[in-house]
C-alpha cells in the first residue's frame, strides 16, 4: 500500500513541501511565498529587492500588528524596523530602505531549503549580483500560479503562517490545539480562553495537496454545491462521541478533508465508519505530521500516543469499539465504490 502523503516531483509537491514541512525559524518565508505567488500572477520574469520590499515587508507589518512574535528569536534589527513603522516612528521609503538592506539577507537563501537539502525545483533565481538586483521568477513559478488558484496557495501559507507564530507566541507545547466546529477553525486553550489560530481547510488542504482523503479527486473551493466541494469530515463518525469518550473525535487526529459526494452524496460515508485502508491513511498523515516540524505535532502526540507503536494501538482500540458500538461487519464499512475511486 503507498503512502497517504509523498512528496513526488510536480511543481505544487515541491512548494508545499517548502511552505507547509520546511523548518522555521522566523516568518520571512511566508511572506516571501506570498509576495511570489502576487507578483508572478502579473506575469513579470524579474523583481528586484527595492520593488518587491514593500509588498514583503507590509505582509510582515500585518502579522506583527496581531502577533508581535515572528521567530524563534524574539530581537531582530528587522523585525524592529517594521514595527517602528507599525507605530508611525518611521515612513515608508525608510521601511523599504531597511528591508532591501535586512529583510532579505537568509531568507532568499534558504526558501529552497528542506531538511534533505535544496529541492530541485526552484521558484526564483537569486539574481541579487545582476541585472535584476534582485530575484528572477522562473517557469516553474509562473506555471504554478496557473495550475493553481493563487487564494487557495495564499490560503495555504496564510494557515501555516498562523499555526508557526501561535506556537512561538504561546509556546504550543503547552496548550492543545483544538477545533471549534461552528466556524471549522482550530483554536488554541489559554488563560481560560479560546484563540481561533485558523481554518481547519487552509491548515489541511495542503497537506492532502487539495484531494479528497478518500477518492482523491481535486477538490473545488469557491462553490459549496457542487459534488467535489470541500467539506471537513470526521473520519471516525462524530456519532460515536458519547460512546468514545476516551478521545476527541473533534481533535486533529480525526478530522480530513473530503470532497461533498464522498462526505454526504448519493452513498457518501455519512455516518458510517471507513473501511480499514483509510484507517491506515489515517494513521500515516498523523505520523507524517508528528514527524514533520508541524506546529500540530504536540496536540497530535497528546491525542494519540507518543510512540508509532501507541498510536496504532489508539487508532485499533478507537476502530474495535466502533465497531462494537454500531455493530458493523467487516465488509460492511463505507468505502468510495470502485467506478468513482481515483488513484490517491
């Protein structure tokens, strides 16, 4: 059986393989990726670093204006310089003057960077030294503003955004990330009160690279009524809450993104309990996110074990009581029919 989640070499696996599991050590990532993806959808081949410092650094501004936290190291000259402009200590042109002197100095070498090293595909060329004095967006940029929707990439670095700075802002290793089911957003427990951080969609939706966890069809975003639109399911069935009272069927652990036909349609899951194979695609996008540098991974460990071994045992213990409280055979759990099942 292949694996739930690979990184395999298109242009969309690549960028969310560098936006959604690369390491982070400050924000200036995001806002770079946001930047790109604005920028390319002009069709422009170059920018340089004084043209494309105000719309990198504003994204910045927006952020500190909310979390004032935007790295693991709490000074930066940088950082210092977007907020002196936040509180009106400083104009615009000496915003743009400090970020194409600080701004850019790690963050333009390390965007194509994973824990495995510099990933093959590159967004942009570093053309600091010439005639651009400053990036060249390549072909592979301007294809994925094409074959993507730019408010589903910018929704997706947007969640992950917020998720990073949450966990620098209140050290996430101390709280529970939760979700609230009225508004499908995650939220955090502190002090006695709930911080919704973002959409469950933005936070997921990348890392199933916009498919429906059970057929794998592309998902569609901006219309609710059709077959493929996204909807958050319960992969164990939120009817069995009173009866499994031992987890959080509202908790991360449990929750994927599935396409309305899937979810609800004609012979849709409903509130039926998967089959076993979706279990163990289940339990792989868990141990992919436990392992990534995901700000997830700690309410993932606390929800289901800290160990691969214990958290198979919790996912086999949460099917065997399912199964006992609706009483279902084995052949008799929800699977996508055959004739409509894609290749995932």
């Amino acid at each position: 059986m292949s694996r739930f989640i690979h990184i395999d070499p298109s242009r969309d696996a690549y960028w969310r393989a560098l936006i959604l599991f690369g390491e982070n050590s400050a924000s200036y990532k995001f806002a770079l990726a946001q930047s790109l993806i604005e920028k390319a959808k002009t069709g422009i081949s170059s920018i340089s670093l004084q043209d494309l410092a105000l719309p990198y650094a504003r994204r910045i501004c927006d952020h500190l204006s909310v979390v004032d936290r935007q790295g693991t190291n709490p000074t930066s000259t940088f950082l210092d310089a977007c907020r002196a402009f936040n509180s009106g200590d400083s104009s615009e042109a000496e915003l743009i003057r400090k970020t194409v002197s600080l701004g850019f100095k790690d963050v333009i070498g390390a965007f194509h960077k994973l824990s495995g090293g510099v990933v093959e595909c590159r967004f942009f060329d570093d053309d600091r030294k010439g005639s651009s004095r400053g990036l060249v967006l390549t072909e592979d940029l301007h294809a994925l503003v094409q074959e993507l929707d730019e408010t589903i990439l910018d929704a997706e670095v947007q969640a992950r955004w917020h998720l990073v700075e949450t966990a620098w802002d209140l050290g996430v290793g101390a709280h529970i990330i939760g979700v609230d089911e009225e508004v499908e957003g995650l939220v955090i427990d502190h002090d006695g009160r709930r911080k919704n951080v973002t959409s469950v969609r933005d936070a997921l939706n990348g890392y199933q690279k916009g498919q429906c966890f059970y057929c794998g069809q592309v998902m569609i975003w901006d219309n609710p009524k059709t077959p493929s639109a996204v909807e958050v399911d319960h992969v164990f069935p939120w009817v069995l809450s009173q009866s499994l009272d031992q987890a959080n069927l509202d908790g991360v652990w449990n929750l994927v993104l599935a396409c309305h036909d899937c979810n609800a349609g004609l012979g849709g899951k409903f509130a039926r309990l998967p089959a076993l194979d979706y279990l163990a695609n289940l339990e792989r996008r868990n141990n992919y996110l436990i392992n990534s540098h995901h700000p997830l991974r700690n309410t993932l460990i606390r929800q289901t074990g800290s160990t691969e071994k214990k958290r198979y045992k919790f996912l086999q213990e949460m099917s065997d009581e399912a199964v006992r409280v609706l009483a279902v055979s084995s052949h008799a759990r929800w699977r996508v029919p055959v004739r409509d099942r894609l290749r995932f």
